[in-house]
C-alpha cells in the first residue's frame, strides 16, 4: 500500500531544497534580462554561444585537430595549392621534415610535408602537422639547415597550436556561431583563409621562431641557418617576400633569435653544404 503520509513529507523537503532556491535563479535572471544598463544593452545569449564555442575549439583533441587537417588540406590542394609533383624533391623534403617533427615539440601527430609549386617565397601550416613549403623558397634557400629552419618554423606553429587559435579568434569576432558551435565546412573555410591570407601575430611568430630553434638544435642542424635565412630575406630588393609579409616583425625576430642562440650555444653544424643542397633540389632547378 501506498505510504501517502511519506510521499507528502519526502516532497515538501524536496520542494525547500530544490524548488524556491530554483524559482530564486530564474527570478534573477530576468532581473537581469529586463533590466537595462547604461549604454549598452546586454545580450546574454550570444555571449553563451561563444562561451561554449571558445570551449571546444581550445579543448580540440589531436585526433579532432588531424582530421579538420586533413578536411583542410584537401580543400587547399583542390582549389588554392597546386603541389609540385616530382618524387626525388618530395623525397627530400619529406625526410628532412620528419627527422625535424621526432624532435618538435609535438613528435606524435602524423606530420605531412608537401612542395607547393610556386615562385614565390612562402611557407605556412594548417591544423594536424601539415606543412607547405613553396618551390621559390626551395630555391632561395642556400643549403639544407636554411630549408630545415623554415620548416621547423612552421612546426613551430603546430606544437604551439597557433592555427587553432586563430580559428577561435575569427570565429568569435566573424560572428560564425550557431546553437550547435562551428559549423564543420564553415571551419575548414576559416583554415583555408588563415593558411594562405591572413598574417600572423608577432607573438605567434616570436614563438614559432623559439620552437622551432630548439627543434632545428635538437636534431643537429646548424643554429645559424634560422638567421641567416631571414637575412637573406630582407636584403632582397623589390616587394617583400610572402614569408615576411605574412610573418611580420623579421628584424625583432633576427634579434631574439640572436639572443637565444648566445644563451644556448649548439656545436650542431649539419646542412651547411650548399653543393649537396643543390644536388637534392636539382630536378628543381633545372625545371
């Protein structure tokens, strides 16, 4: 038989512990809601969104992080990036790149190097380890440690997961939120464009250029080449180079470069031969 006389009890206890303190939450939320304040109105709804947005983009798992790269990198290499197909360059790019990534900062992701086939002198990443380096660089590079430092730059970017926070930054300022978060195909686009337009912060790069030091150190390449390229970059005549107008602040870099190599000396003296280079690279050059 039913215990009505304990129903009731065990009910107004639940209803003083749950019930007015929850009446009392939604009370002052409308206070909130309803009540304007000076010179804006606040609109509590969006900020939510972002909220939980901002939440799953800076909480993004690797396995999350290499599969947007992929979806990414597909839609670059179908539309924006036309790749440079011969076997004996690719080789030796891909080889130089993973001996760099078992020494990054991020060793386990599945890293891709791709030859972009392009006169102009860029290099840039997208989310998963996947990085891109353009055959005019391949070709203004002097030897491999010059090569290497781009890239471990550009894996320097990876390990401080610089794309992901970019797209978290764009998402919230573009307004590209729903319900549901960032929609998938709104998030590969925003990858596209932050891998081939828009510039990087200084803070980003200042970092990329200390990861990627320790990186180009730790697996034996000659210190020097991280600064002896951008230099070569900035006595060229003419516009500026892609790799500097969109890694801004080349002259601070050069210094704080400097500095960190004086404070950890490396007796790493591997790539400096420019013969060997070029004998690497020579399909390339005679293209």
């Amino acid at each position: 038989m039913f215990n009505w006389k304990s129903f009731v009890a065990n009910y107004r206890v639940w209803r003083r512990r749950w019930f007015y303190p929850l009446i009392s939450v939604i009370v002052a939320l409308s206070l909130c809601l309803s009540t304007p304040l000076p010179g804006r109105t606040l609109d509590f709804l969006p900020l939510l969104l972002q909220g939980v947005q901002a939440f799953q983009l800076s909480n993004m798992s690797p396995r999350q992080e290499v599969d947007l790269g992929k979806q990414i990198n597909k839609e670059l290499v179908g539309s924006e990036v036309r790749l440079y197909r011969n076997p004996e360059v690719n080789r030796y790019v891909e080889q130089i790149g993973r001996r760099l990534a078992a020494n990054s900062d991020r060793p386990d992701l599945p890293y891709t190097f791709q030859v972009v086939q392009d006169d102009s002198i860029n290099a840039f990443a997208t989310l998963g380890g996947y990085v891109y380096v353009h055959t005019g660089l391949l070709k203004t590079a002097d030897n491999e440690a010059e090569l290497a430092s781009v890239l471990a730059h550009e894996i320097g970017h990876i390990g401080g997961k610089h794309v992901v926070k970019q797209m978290q930054q764009k998402a919230l300022e573009s307004g590209l939120l729903t319900a549901a978060g960032l929609d998938r195909n709104t998030a590969v686009q925003i990858g596209v464009q932050l891998a081939r337009d828009l510039p990087r912060s200084r803070n980003n790069e200042f970092e990329a250029d200390q990861r990627g030091l320790r990186t180009l150190t730790r697996t034996g390449y000659a210190q020097s080449a991280m600064v002896s390229f951008m230099q070569k970059l900035l006595k060229k005549g003419g516009s500026a180079p892609t790799f500097l107008s969109t890694h801004p602040g080349t002259s601070d870099r050069i210094d704080g470069l400097r500095r960190a190599i004086n404070s950890q000396p490396s007796k790493g003296n591997y790539g400096l031969d420019k013969a060997s280079y070029k004998a690497n690279i020579r399909p390339l050059v005679r293209s």
